[in-house]
C-alpha cells in the first residue's frame, strides 16, 4: 500500500507550468517570427493559400460576412461545457474556464490588429497585406473546447482532449480549404488557446483540488487517447511537410504559384490540422501527470503543507511574550 508521502496535490509543481507557458510562448513567436517575418515563411505560407483559392472542395461554403458562423463553431462544446458544469455543479471551474475562454480571443484580437504587423516581403496581394495571424475562428474552435477540457473530470478529460482535437483541428483544416487563413494562422491559435489552458488549468487544479484528484489505484487510462493524438499529429503533420516535397521542393512550389499543384493544397489542409493534434496529445499527458494523486478513502492533499509550529520552551517564554 503506498504511503501517505506517495500522494500529491493537484498542480503541486507550479514551476513545471511556468516552463509550459514559456515553451508555448516561445513556439508561438517562432511561427511568427519565421511565417511573417521572413521572406520563405511568407512564401510557403502563401503557395498553399494561393493552393486553397484555386481549388474547389466538396464541403459548404463559408460566407465571411454570416456572423452566425461563429455560433456554429462555439455552439456544441458550448451546450457540452454548460452540461458538465451544471451536472458536477462546478461554478468555479466553469468560470475560470469561461475567463480562458474570454482571454483566449481577446487576446488573439489584440495580438492580430494592434500588436503584430505582417510585412510585405514576397509581393503580396493586396486583400492578403493585412495581419491574419492568430486566426479568430480557429482561437473561437480551440478555446471552446479547451474550457471542456478543463470542467471534465480526470477519468474524461483524455477523451475530452481527442475529440476537442478533432473539433478545433477540424475547423482549422476547413477555414484553410475555404481560403480564410493560411497554415500558420491556426498554428497561432492553438498556441493561444494552450496558453490560456495553462493559466486556467493551474486555477481550476488548485482552486479546486477534490475535482481534480484520482485514486491511486483506480487512475484513469491516458495512453489510448494521448496514443491517438499523438499518433495523428505525428503523421499528419509529417504528412504535410511531405507534401511540400513531393510538390517539387522550393522550384515546384514556385511554380505553383502561377500553376497550382494539389500537393501545396494538402500540405496546408494537414498543417492546419496536424497541430492541434499534438498541442491535445501534450496536454492530455501534462494534465494527466499534474492531477492530484491520493489514496483510498483518505483526504485529498493540500496544495500547500500545514504550517509548522514549534513549541517554546518554557525558560524562553516570558521573552518571547514580552517580544
């Protein structure tokens, strides 16, 4: 039987978030800085762009005007997030979610429209000059279902993580088909849906610590769905960049510009899903190793030790109260 010392608190290593939050910063500025700020970023990016106007897809069309589109990608893990907490009874958590969720895309619109810049380096068309990185539809996708994450119990949460994956992945795929976005767009804003993931998470984990801690003999199964994410976003991924190559390489993309090829058009519907694969695949296994641990029918551990009081010795203690 393990002893008392085996268990933890949820989120009891605040510096290990602290290092997720700067890796995922850190990747976020890496994408902009190679896919805005340079000439070869911006070339790719716009090869499969150019790739996703030219090519017709079966899927409907998405009418940039209809603001309704946006209830659409919210509305089911919305109706999901509202069942969970209202079942569990989890106000708290539901509102520190709803805060990420708030967070996540004013943020992406502050970053998009008054802090980033897109240079024109390669020749841009005119309707392409404007900054489009994070994309706000792909955040809305993301942040919608990081919020269920972050409600589900530990037993769902992997589960919650695939098919969010699938759902915000999803959207980013389809909103690069319908040429709203290049690649590196929805990468962004995965990373901006993490991000916040993260600042919520350690909240919820350590505002409410019962909710997010399993018996150590009964822990949920996190390979199966951390296999498949990361399984999928290996591949796809992997997938995608292949598909830059077997367009012919830098001289076959930039023929693709004036004679688009379908390898450019795959590789940007997988590069704008491959990611929010692996983003779902590490947060199913952090998440999973930050859940509280305790044994049957004991308490759940305090996020922070007792305090210490240490007796005064009785020759010490008319000085100790004169102090």
């Amino acid at each position: 039987m393990p002893s008392s010392s085996a268990l933890r608190p949820p989120a009891r290593r605040t510096g290990l978030w602290i290092a997720a939050l700067v890796v995922a910063g850190v990747l976020f500025l890496a994408v902009y800085e190679y896919f805005v700020r340079t000439e070869s970023g911006q070339f790719l990016d716009n090869v499969m762009r150019m790739t996703a106007d030219h090519f017709e897809h079966p899927l409907p069309y998405l009418n940039p005007q209809n603001r309704w589109i946006a209830v659409v990608v919210m509305a089911p893990p919305a109706v999901l997030f509202i069942a969970i907490v209202l079942a569990g009874r989890k106000y708290l958590a539901g509102l520190i979610a709803l805060g990420t969720v708030l967070a996540a895309n004013i943020s992406t619109q502050i970053l998009k429209y008054g802090m980033l810049d897109r240079p024109d380096l390669v020749g841009n068309p005119s309707y392409w000059i404007n900054n489009s990185l994070p994309s706000g539809h792909a955040t809305m996708a993301a942040s919608a279902v990081v919020a269920v994450f972050l409600v589900a119990s530990p037993r769902a949460r992997p589960a919650v993580g695939v098919f969010g994956a699938l759902w915000g992945g999803g959207w980013g795929a389809y909103l690069f088909i319908e040429a709203w976005h290049r690649p590196s767009d929805m990468i962004a804003a995965y990373l901006v849906a993490a991000i916040w993931g993260l600042v919520g998470g350690w909240l919820i984990f350590r505002a409410v610590p019962r909710d997010n801690t399993v018996i150590t003999d009964a822990e949920p199964d996190v390979a199966p769905a951390a296999g498949v994410c990361w399984f999928l976003g290996v591949i796809v991924s992997l997938g995608g960049a292949l598909c830059l190559v077997f367009a012919g390489g830098w001289t076959g993309l930039a023929r693709s510009m004036d004679d688009p090829t379908l390898w450019a058009w795959a590789a940007g519907a997988l590069l704008s899903f491959g990611p929010a694969m692996l983003t779902a695949a590490v947060g199913i296994n952090f998440f999973a190793a930050e859940t509280g641990r305790r044994m049957r029918g004991a308490e759940v551990p305090a996020a922070h030790s007792p305090r210490v009081v240490y007796p005064i010795p009785p020759e010490l203690r008319e000085l100790y109260e004169r102090v």
